[in-house]
C-alpha cells in the first residue's frame, strides 16, 4: 500500500514530529529523573501528550525553514 504523493508534508510531518518527541522525551526524562521502574510509562505518556502539539508545529514550520535554507545556501 502506498500513500498518495500530495500526502507527503504530512507524512514527513507526522513522521519527523514522531521521532522527535520520541527521542527529546527520553532523553529529557532520563536526565532529570534517571531510568527508573516507571520510566516506560511516563516516557509514553510524555510522547502522547506532547506529539499533538509538535505534530502541527513540525507540519505548519517546516516549509517555512526550508525556504530559509534554500535563501542562505549555494
């Protein structure tokens, strides 16, 4: 099954946005409070409440911050 091309920014969207929040909140969470036993499941509860909110960000910013780039490179 593939997915229609003119779905593709939010595919990258939704996918960079998974990713992000997945690492950043482990890692946010790792260093101010450690691995612990409840670690797996605050981490989840961290990407769960956090990923609507960077989901829309990543979709409505990154066209903007690729014409930004395309600006200032050769």
């Amino acid at each position: 099954m593939r997915i229609p091309t003119r779905y593709a920014p939010i595919l990258f969207g939704a996918l960079l946005s998974a990713v992000m929040v997945g690492l950043v909140s482990a890692f946010v969470i790792a260093i101010t409070q450690g691995i612990h036993s409840g670690f797996a499941a605050q981490w989840i509860r961290s990407c769960l409440t956090t990923w609507p909110v960077a989901f829309p960000t990543v979709t409505l910013v990154a066209p903007w911050v690729r014409r930004i780039v395309g600006r200032v490179t050769a």
